[in-house]
C-alpha cells in the first residue's frame, strides 16, 4: 500500500500540473488568472501594498505570462524549491479579492487601486445620502395599529432633507423618493456613486417583546469582516454538502467590498453613529446604551461613514401613538440632524 | 470367519470410538474455551444496550428573549444527549424552538420555527431552517438580531468546538433574514445582545 502510495505520488510529480498565466485591464479592476490543467493548491501573499505574490505547487510547469495592464506592471516566475512563486507588481497600492472556477480549475485574481485617503477631507461635507428602509412590497416591520416603517422612514428622510438642505446648503439625495422596492445593494450603490460623504439608512424597529423602547445606531461590525479567505474556504467547504448551483459564489465586487470598503471607514461611522444617538435618546429618553454593531447588508459596501438608525419601536403600542404624530416626527428630524451637525463640527476641528 | 470377522469389527469398533472420544473431547473443549467468550461479550453489549435505552441527558444553556428588557437572557434545560454533536445540536435547537418554559421570557425566533438539517464543517455550523422564520421577508433590526443570537449563542455555548454558526434557509442561502443583517458570513457569538448577570 504504501509502495502503491509512493508511486502515484512519483507519478504526480511527472505527470506535473501544467499552468497558463493571463490578465488583463477591466474598467473597474485588473483581473489576473492562473488556469491549471487539473485542480492545484495556492497561497496568495501581500508582500507590500505593490506588490503581491501567488504560491504554487512546485512541480508545475507554465507558460510565460500573456497579458497588457496599466495597473500591473511587472510578472515574475521563479521556482523556489517546492514553490512556484509568482510576482506581480503593480504600478499603484493595490487591494485583491479571489476565487476559483471549475472545469478548467482558475484561479481569479482582481486588483483593484486602494481607495485613497479614507477619511473625510477638512470640513467638507458636500453630499449626504439618506435612505429610507424598505419600501414597496418590502413594508418592513408593522405596528401593532397597522403603522408601516415603509411609510414612517420616508416620512423622516424627506423632512431632514429639508432641514438639511435650508440649514447646511448641502446636496442631499433619498434612495428612493416614493413608495417603491430598492434592493440592499442599490441603496449602497446610490451612496457610492453620488460620492456622499455621509450615509444614514433610517428605519423603525421591531421586537417580539412588545414592550421595547428607545432609539439604537448601528455601525458595521470589525468582527465580520475579519476574513474574505475564511468565506472562501467556507464556501468551498459547502460544495461537499449542497449542490454547488445551489451556493452563489460572490462576485469580485462583493468580495471587495466585504474586505476593504467600509471596514476604512468604521471610526468614523462609530463617531457618527454615537452623536446620532446620543441626540436621540435626548428626544425619546431611554437610556444610553444604544450603539452596536452589527453585519448590516446596507452598510457593508459603503464608501463613507455610514450608520443605519432604528428611531424607535414601532413595535411598541405606545411609540407607535407618539410616531404618528408630526410634531414629534419633525423633532425626530430635528435630532438626526443635530447628530449629523455635530459630527461635521467634530472633523472640522 | 465370523469370529475372525468379529475380532476385526471388534477392533476397528474400538479404535473408532477411541478416536470420537478423543475428537469429541477436541470439540467440547474448544466449545468450552471459545464459547466462553462470546458470552462475555454479549453480556457487554446487552449493557451497553441498556446504557442507551436509557438516554443520556446534557444540561444546556439556551438563549430567550426577555419579557421586560429587550435582550436574551439564560435558561438551563436537560436535552437528550445524541450519539454525536450533531444529533445533540438537533436536540438543542428544538428545545429552542420549543420555547422557554419560564412564563417570563419569550421565544426570540417566531413560532413555528424548524430545523431542516445541521451540518459542521471544520468548525463552523450551518443549520438550515423552515417554517415563519423563513417566510417573513422583513421585521425589525431588534428582531431579526436577537433571532440570529438566539441560536448562534446558544449553539456556540454548548458546543465549544463550534466556533461560528452559518444561517440558511430552506436549504439556500439568503441575503438576509428579514431584511438587514447580512447571512453570508457565519456568525461568531456575541454576548452583547445578552443580559449582563447581577
């Protein structure tokens, strides 16, 4: 058996793993593939931000390098003992996502250039983005008089707009101005192509214990962004149980944004997200304790300091009465916007 | 002839019997000496069989939703332990889905709630779901969060080799639960959505 063992693996090395090396420039990310002729270990490596280094089985043979990119400027073959080493260079700090396709076994590699400088520039604020949750068949939680937090959020938005826009001459933009469905992403990609510098999805919450009360601000959690590759392995892992048309593989661009994009951000978010609060809880009077974080889908591709508010339960018979009324909804508005002013004066500082 | 015949037959009759004895002494001492210990041995699976039939039981720690805080609170419960960590994390979550049995607390996932399958792979935990859980397209932030913690903390309490906890439902994966926190990644516990202890 072992002898059996020692052969195949004799074997495997003659019969060594062929590779093909390509990349090429796409409007959004340089995209670098490694094609075996059958499946192969790697390990990617950050060197330092230009630079980046794929391992492979050092038995391969390969193919010189074919592509033309800006980005990446330089590949390099070596073999190092067991280890095929590839490096690319690039010509600007780079950030990478990964993943594999079958039947030929790739390996997919998208650089894109890091986004510079992360933090809010001196005392500019030029966009904000508010994005009232939910909307069309997606009603979002609904009081116990039949309340919808569709109705509420945009009811919230449109009025801080307003304020917004008389009191700060800033440019401020809804996700959506009436009573329609808009999907988590498109909310965030609203966000990222009007360059807000400020993102605040509002909403309304909603317990099973009905007596639940007072405001809570959320900012993205560290925690769950902790690692892309984990996600990988995990999905590759699922393959052995479900069928794999059954596990959606995601895309670069959510694998970025999960890794990079508002992970940059989250000091920021955190400050905002506690002047938000701390100014609600001053309106609707319920004790501190009320950021956290949480993987919120809205937040996690967000290029900017971003928060997703819970005004207050609706879920609650007795908020629900007080929501309802337009008074108290402009002092909503008023407190979402003393939060807001309060984080512009403290980068202005 | 006759008698000579006889002494004949006389002598192979004895020699024949001499040797069943000794062949039949052969068999009954290999009888005696081998049969001893499968005996043994069905004594041994009888009790384990006993062991089994009477169940064992592990006390838990589950997680429910409190009756005047809006956080998850702690109650102790005995499932039957199963005859691996899978089967016993089958029985934990239907006696989470049952509900607390102290009139006090409330059950933070929507009645109804069921367990299709739970898979580990490495160290992460994917239970796949059904019933209202699964239906609901959107409830609240404070709902959705403290469903999700419900059972990841009261899975990853139990079960410390469980270190994440991965959401499906019918089977699929989802964007979310009922329309806010993100079920692609596994969730790590957080003990933050628990009560803390006085």
């Amino acid at each position: 058996m072992r002898r059996f063992l020692t052969l195949i693996f004799l074997c495997s090395l003659l019969l060594s793993l062929n590779l093909k090396f390509r990349y090429a420039d796409h409007p959004d990310f340089t995209r670098f593939v490694v094609e075996g002729d059958e499946e192969f270990v790697y390990d990617i490596i950050r060197q330092d931000d230009f630079t980046i280094d794929i391992l492979l089985p050092g038995n391969a043979s390969w193919e010189n390098p074919a592509g033309e990119s800006k980005l990446l400027q330089r590949v390099e073959v070596n073999r190092a003992e067991e280890v095929l080493e590839v490096r690319l260079r690039f010509s600007k700090a780079v950030i990478w996502s990964s993943f594999t396709l079958r039947s030929p076994f790739r390996l997919v590699l998208d650089f894109r250039p890091r986004p510079v400088s992360p933090k809010i520039k001196r005392g500019i604020v030029r966009t904000i983005v508010l994005d009232p949750g939910h909307g069309g068949e997606e009603t979002g939680s609904i009081g116990p008089a039949g309340t919808k937090e569709k109705d509420l959020t945009l009811i919230i938005a449109k009025k801080l707009r307003s304020i917004l826009r008389n009191s700060l001459g800033v440019r401020v933009i809804l996700t959506r101005e009436d009573d329609v469905y808009v999907s988590l992403d498109e909310r965030t990609a609203i966000a990222n192509n009007a360059k807000a510098d400020i993102f605040i999805s509002i909403h309304f919450n909603a317990s099973r214990n009905r007596k639940a009360k007072g405001p809570e601000t959320y900012f993205l959690s560290y925690k769950a962004t902790d690692s892309a590759a984990r996600l990988q392995a995990y999905r590759e892992n699922m393959a052995l149980v479900m069928p794999p048309e059954d596990i959606k593989i995601p895309t670069d661009v959510e694998m970025i944004l999960w890794d990079m994009a508002q992970s940059q951000y989250l000091q920021q978010s955190s400050r905002l997200a506690e002047f938000i609060q701390e100014e609600l809880s001053n309106l609707i009077g319920v004790k501190k304790r009320g950021v956290k974080q949480a993987p919120f889908k809205v937040l996690m591709g967000a290029l900017m300091p971003a928060v997703l508010v819970e005004v207050d339960f609706l879920s609650n018979p007795e908020e629900e009465k007080k929501l309802l009324d337009p008074e108290f909804q402009n002092k909503i508005a008023m407190s979402l916007y003393r939060g807001i002013v309060r984080f512009i004066q403290f980068y202005q500082r | 002839m006759r008698e000579s015949l006889s002494q004949v037959q006389k002598r192979y009759l004895i020699a024949s019997l001499v040797l069943l004895a000794v062949i039949a002494v052969v068999i009954a001492a290999v009888l005696i000496f081998k049969g001893k210990q499968p005996q043994e041995k069905e004594v041994e699976v009888q009790v384990q069989k006993e062991e089994k039939q009477e169940k064992e039981l592990m006390k838990v720690k589950l997680y429910f939703l409190d009756g005047e805080e809006n956080v998850l609170v702690e109650e102790e419960k005995e499932i039957e332990k199963g005859k691996n960590e899978r089967d016993s994390i089958r029985n934990l979550l239907s006696a989470l889905f049952e509900g607390p049995s102290s009139p006090q607390l409330l059950s933070a996932v929507p009645e109804g709630t069921h367990l299709r399958q739970v898979y580990i792979i490495e160290h992460v935990c994917v239970v796949d779901l059904t019933g209202p859980i699964a239906s609901m397209a959107s409830d609240g932030s404070s709902a959705e969060l403290l469903a999700i913690y419900s059972i990841v903390n009261s899975i990853t309490a139990n079960f410390p080799d469980v270190r994440s906890v991965k959401i499906i439902l019918d089977g699929m994966e989802r964007e979310t639960l009922f329309g806010h926190v993100s079920l692609k990644d596994p969730f790590f516990p957080d003990m933050s959505y628990v009560a803390s202890q006085q």
